[in-house]
C-alpha cells in the first residue's frame, strides 16, 4: 500500500511538472500583466519578424521572398526560393509544419510554445528514470525559472531551444550511461542534436560529446575517428543552417557570415575587428537596460556546473565502471558549456544582455538537469537561491517585455497608420525572382509590430539609413518601405522607384526596375 | 551535530550564502526591487467606489507637446475635467511630468467596455500599471495608487526630481479625470 501511494505521489509530481509551463504562462499574463493569452501580439523585432516568417512559410512555403539586412540573401538564393535572415530557417519551418495545421495567428506561437515546454517537462522524468526527489527540483528550478516562464513562451524559437536542451539532458544521461551505447535512444540522441544544430549551430558540437569513445578512452585511433565523425556531424548542420542564413552585416561582424571577417583581417595582422568581438561579447554591455549584470552572476553559476562533476568525483571514491561515466559525464559538461564559448567567437553575444541569455540558458539548462540525476542535489542548492535572488530582477524586465507583448488591443488600434497602405503590396504567384516578393524597410531598423500587417507571403528586408548622401540604388526589392522623411527623399530620387502612396508616417513604392514586369502593380 | 561538521553539508551551506549575498550585491536597493516587482503588480483591487479628492499639493504639469490624440473635456462633477482619446480607434498618450518628492500618489481612472484600457508608463516605456474596463461604469472618484519611488527602478538615470509619466488610454469610454490640470494628487 505504501509503495502504491509513492508510485501516485511521483505520478501526481510528474502531472505538475508537466502542466508548470501552462501554470505559470497563465499566472505571469493573468496576474502580473493583467492581459490575456488571447492578447498576444508580437510586437518587438524578433518576435515580430519569426512571426511573419513563420506566416510566409505558412502561406506560400519557400515562395515567398527573401528576408535579411541590406539585400543580402542566403546561398539558397541561388535555388530560386526565398530566404531568411540571420537566424536561417530551420526552426520556422518546425513552427510552420504546426501552423499549418492549427493556423498561425498571433497568439498562436504562446500555444506552440508552450506544447513544446510541456512536452519536453513530461518526458524528462522518463527520460531520466527519475524518482520524486529529482522531479522536486526540477519543480523547484522550473518554478523559480522566471526566464522560460516569462520570455520563452512569447520568443520564438527560445521556447523550442530550451524543450530542445530539456530532451538533450534526458537523452545524453541515457547514452552516457549505457556507455555510448543506448540503443533507440543513442539513435534519438543523433537526430536530435542533427535538428537542433540546424537551428542553432552551437548545438552541434555536442557531436563531439555523443561521439567520445566511453569504451576505449586511451585509443588515440578511437579518438580521431570519434572526432572525425564529430566534425562531420557539426559540418552538416553549419552547412545546412548556412544555406538559408542570409549575412547579418551590422557590426560586430559587418559583411560576413560569423564573423569571417574578423578572422580574415587577423590573418592580415589586424587584430582590431577581433578586440572589438572580445570587447562586445564579455566586456561590454550590450542591452544596459536589461540583465547585462546578472548575466555575469550567471556565467557563476556555470562555471560552477563544470565544478560540481570534480566536487562528485572527489566525494565518490569511484568503481571503475562508475569512475568512467562520471568521466564522460564531466567531459559532457565541459563540451556543453564550453560550446557556448565557441559559439561566441563565431557569432553570437554571449554574456551580454538577453541575447546572452537566449543563447546561455538552454546550454545551461541541458547540464544542470543531467548534474541533477548525477550528483547529490545539496550541491546544486546554490543554483536554486541564486535563481530566486535573481528573480526580483527579471520580473522587472521580464514585465517590459511581457507588457507590449500581451498588448493585442495597442497594436490593433495603432495598425489604422498603416494597414492600408501595406496591403496594397500584393503577392505575385510565380514571380521570376523571390526580390519581386520582398519588401524592403528602408532607412530605419526594427519596426516592431508595423511587420505584422506586411502581407504574410511577403519577404522582409531592412536597410539602414545610407551612409552616403548621394545614395542612388540600385535596390533588388520589388517593394519599399519607408518611414523616415529624409530616406523618402532618397528613394524619390533613385531611377525605376515608383510612388505608390502614403499613410501616416509611412510611404510605399513599387520598383519597376526590379524585373518583375508590368503585371507587378499595386491592387 | 556531528553531520554539521562535515564539508558535504556545511559547503553546499556557504555556496547558498555566497550565492544570495553575491545576487544581493547586484541590486541598489533589493527591497525596493522586490517591492516594485513582486508586491505592487499584485495589487489589482478593482476600481472600487471612492471620493475624489478636492485639491493637489503634488508639483505637476500636462505636457501637451508630449501627449496625443487626448481631449479634454468637462466631466459629471463640477469641477473635474475628463481626459479622454479624441479618435477612440487610436490610443491616447497622456504625458504628465510629476514632482517626485513623496512615494505615492492617487489618480482617478474611469471605464466602461471591455475595449477599454489604461496603462501607465514610465519614461522608459516600462508598465508599471493597466487596467482593463467591464462591461458596466466604474464608479467617479474610484482611486488607484501609483507608487512614485517604483517608477525610477531599473531606468539608468536614477536622479531626476521630475519623472514624465505616460498615462496611455485605449477604447472610446477610457477617461482619467482631472481638477484644475492636475491629474495626481
């Protein structure tokens, strides 16, 4: 009897780790913000713009136009189909396979979201074959996670990162365990870290964790090929998030795919552009407004994951066979955590602001669940009053964020600037270039929820204000957008811009020289 | 007490303690943070029956250059004015700079539908209060709180005795009253 009430208790701490991101998602936008789910609206720039990505491959699949900064389109471009912008393309096509089913709507990505957390929460368990105390702190940790309650559900693809990284740890601690060995789940593991590098290169150098060679440790043949095959995998998933990444061309690494530049000028003997990287991503503070300085608290907390695995081996005087996967538990660690620092020197912010933190957690995460399994949960103690001293903070945040983002009603009645106008771009099926289908922001960047009412088939580029003056094209988009009288004036001067009306602040013109022929006019 | 001596409990001990004490000295004031973050958002008393209050000693301005889309106009109790969006299809920004020389305040917000909402802003755009209307009138001289100490938290510049609030109104029937341009008192 006693041993059934234990099995229901764990099954009735399982329900509630299952059903924590739906609580909480509903707590924070019922009680904190005093909106609905149902007031959902994308309105800052990232949000917005997987949004209408995500709608574009709802609508028309890879027809659609290209997205990115300058007219900068990604190799795919060469196929004839539209691409996307810095963040390639990958996870937008996860969320549209679900849209096209349920609908995309702009509430729609919280419900998504929110399946993806309550999916990977209700595996983990299994995964982990975890008994109540572990599900306990996952409850506690997840409970006190103000990041995933508060920001994953309403940031595209974060949500899906840190369900990813939730699978990762439950999966990992199954392959470590058997000793590389586990069968289906080994399997799993592969494709899952395939998907998830697409998505986020960084995460394909957990191949070179999957493929360490537990059972022959001392063979440095064993080594190379592990490491080969490592490669390999990793090599895959950066050449497929390539295909369809367009170039991010801003500083800190202005015109290049991840930062090549900054490494082809310190070939040259410059070593500018690569202080400058160093500078941006873990001195400087990149968002001053939000949690640059608890980020660096943050970076505490990891370096004290790659504590705990030396804390257990010295507290467990190890067998053998247990000795080795503690091993390959902290090699595990060391591979995870440190990918984040890779990846950081290619691309991403690391320890500045939220970027940081969209690109820190999930690692973050991933190590501590498996940690959890493996050490005794008295050591990662100082995480949980960590995170609940922190929380105060990211509340303050996390309601800026969360205000405008649960602001359907705003952004509603604010679309009457510009609605009209914006739908008189129209979608040219079977266009001679996915440029006919784009529609270029001009002169200003990030428009936030003006993206919105941008017709769903329709491609979205930005291009900053022209340094020079006498800036005279030409421009490959078929439509341009402007809000900014000074770039009006520019585009007024620039041959085959054709005015096609104003509202508000906003002007629409058509590009005639873009080669879409006559019949790309507006309705 | 033989097992408080041991490294394995007292170390995961002072981690805890190192922990907190290095997240606490991340905050200028910790409480006030937890406060303005933790306490006051969960105050949501409905607009509830209350007095309107006969005069303000709070130092205040309407900057109308800074607000939009608001009309002013005369209000059910004599004396009062009536803020409100003149195109109900936009949201009305009312900006008004307040003396920041106490830490509460009281205004008087009026609503009816469903359509209809109220949120305060700070300078730096952060909510720091929103109200949402029924189906029925709330009552003429229903308070709210504002919490002026709160307003500063999180922005950069901490120092400025003058904060500008932006008071935002969306749906036709959305109102803040006022008495003789004073919206705080």
């Amino acid at each position: 009897m006693r041993r059934l009430y234990e099995r229901l208790g764990a099954y009735a701490l399982w329900a509630a780790l299952a059903a924590l991101p739906f609580l909480c998602v509903y707590g924070f936008v019922h009680y904190v913000l005093r909106a609905s789910i149902a007031d959902h609206f994308p309105s800052n720039g990232d949000p917005c713009v997987f949004w209408h990505e995500i709608a574009t491959l709802v609508s028309v699949g890879l027809g659609g136009g290209h997205y990115g900064y300058e007219e900068l389109a990604a190799p795919a471009a060469k196929y004839g189909v539209g691409t996307f912008a810095a963040h390639s393309m990958w996870f937008q096509m996860i969320y549209a396979g679900i849209g096209k089913v349920v609908g995309w709507k702009p509430q729609t990505p919280v419900w998504v979201n929110i399946g993806f957390l309550t999916a990977a929460l209700a595996l983990l368990p299994w995964l982990m074959r975890a008994g109540a105390r572990y599900i306990l702190f996952c409850l506690a940790f997840f409970a006190s996670c103000l990041y995933m309650q508060m920001f994953t559900p309403i940031m595209m693809s974060e949500a899906f990162q840190f369900s990813v990284a939730i699978a990762l740890a439950g999966l990992f601690f199954r392959h470590i365990e058997a000793g590389g060995g586990a069968g289906a789940f080994s399997k799993a593991l592969w494709v899952l870290i395939a998907c998830a590098g697409a998505t986020r290169y960084s995460w394909a150098l957990l191949f070179f964790a999957y493929h360490m060679p537990f059972e022959r440790m001392r063979s440095p043949k064993a080594w190379a090929l592990a490491m080969a095959k490592a490669l390999a995998g990793f090599a895959l998933c950066f050449v497929a998030y390539l295909l369809f990444a367009a170039p991010y061309p801003y500083e800190p690494f202005p015109g290049s795919h991840f930062g090549m530049a900054v490494y082809a000028s310190l070939l040259r003997g410059d070593a500018g552009p690569l202080a400058a990287l160093v500078k941006t991503n873990f001195l400087g503070v990149f968002e001053p407004e939000q949690m640059s300085a608890q980020l660096m608290l943050f970076w505490m907390v990891i370096a004290y994951a790659f504590a705990a695995p030396l804390l257990t081996l010295k507290e467990r005087n190890a067998p053998a066979p247990e000795g080795g996967r503690l091993a390959g538990l902290a090699m595990f660690h060391v591979v995870n955590m440190g990918s984040i620092l890779a990846a950081s020197f290619f691309y991403y912010y690391a320890a500045v602001g939220m970027t940081g933190l969209r690109l820190g957690m999930p690692h973050f995460v991933c190590s501590l669940l498996i940690l959890a399994r493996t050490v005794r949960l008295r050591w990662l103690m100082p995480v949980l009053a960590l995170q609940l001293v922190l929380a105060p903070a990211l509340m303050t945040d996390m309601r800026m964020v969360g205000g405008t983002e649960y602001s359907g009603v705003t952004a509603r009645s604010g679309a009457h600037e510009f609605q009209e106008l914006f739908s008189k771009m129209a979608y040219r099926k079977g266009a001679p270039s996915p440029w006919c289908n784009t529609a270029l922001v001009f002169g200003s960047y990030s428009t936030g929820q003006a993206f919105m009412f941008i017709p769903p088939e329709m491609g979205i580029n930005d291009m900053r204000f022209p340094e020079d003056k006498n800036f005279a094209g030409p421009l490959k988009s078929g439509w341009v957008l402007t809000r900014v009288p000074g770039a009006r004036k520019i585009l007024e001067r620039i041959p085959g811009l054709e005015f096609v009306g104003e509202q508000g602040a906003w002007s629409l013109f058509r590009n005639a020289a873009a080669g879409c022929g006559p019949a790309g006019g507006a309705q | 007490m033989k097992n408080l001596t041991s490294p394995r409990v007292w170390l995961p001990m002072l981690l805890c303690v190192a922990a907190v004490a290095a997240g606490l000295s991340l905050y200028p004031d910790f409480f006030l943070t937890v406060r303005c973050s933790c306490v006051e958002p969960f105050k949501s008393a409905p607009l509830a029956k209350g007095q309107l209050l006969g005069c303000s000693n709070i130092t205040q301005t309407i900057s109308w250059e800074r607000s939009s889309n608001v009309t002013l106009a005369k209000g059910d109790v004599e004396g009062w004015d009536v803020l409100t969006p003149t195109d109900p299809n936009l949201p009305a920004v009312l900006a008004v700079e307040v003396s920041r020389d106490r830490d509460q305040a009281v205004w008087f917000p009026r609503m009816s539908g469903e359509e209809c909402a109220i949120t305060v802003l700070t300078e730096g755009n952060r909510p720091v209060d929103r109200l949402r209307g029924t189906a029925q009138w709330s009552p003429i001289g229903a308070r709210r709180w504002l919490n002026l100490r709160c307003l500063r938290y999180g922005d950069v510049d901490h120092d400025d005795v003058v904060e500008l609030i932006r008071i935002q109104m969306y749906g036709r029937w959305a109102q803040v009253w006022s008495k003789q341009g004073k919206v705080f008192f």
